[in-house]
C-alpha cells in the first residue's frame, strides 16, 4: 500500500464510530418525533444512515 490510498476501514472501527454517533441520533430524532413519524423509525432510518455513511467518510482521526 502506498502512502496514497486509504488505509483499510475495520468493522470494529466503524462499530465504534456508530455507537458514538447513536446519542446524536437519539437526540435529533427526538426532536422530530410526533411530526408525522415515530420516535423510533427516526432512530432506525438514522442508524441506516451511519451505516451507510461512515464507511464512505475519511478517516479523520
């Protein structure tokens, strides 16, 4: 691997970045809870969202 490519994303790296945004999650979906969708669809439909989205962002730790 040169010092050009990114270095390979682990499952348990992306397990904890997950489970820190899950608070964050929680909070906005509880904000939009009662318009028109469930608390936790919200909740669901956010953690989708991570899931899909934290293994195509940077590693910028």
């Amino acid at each position: 691997m040169s010092f050009m490519e990114d270095p390979p994303i682990t499952a348990r790296a992306v397990d904890e970045d997950i489970a820190a945004y899950a608070p964050l999650v929680r909070s906005v979906a509880w904000r939009y809870a009662g318009r028109g969708a469930d608390f936790e669809d919200l909740v669901q439909e956010g953690n989708l969202a991570l899931i899909v989205l934290i293994p195509r962002c940077p590693d910028n730790r």
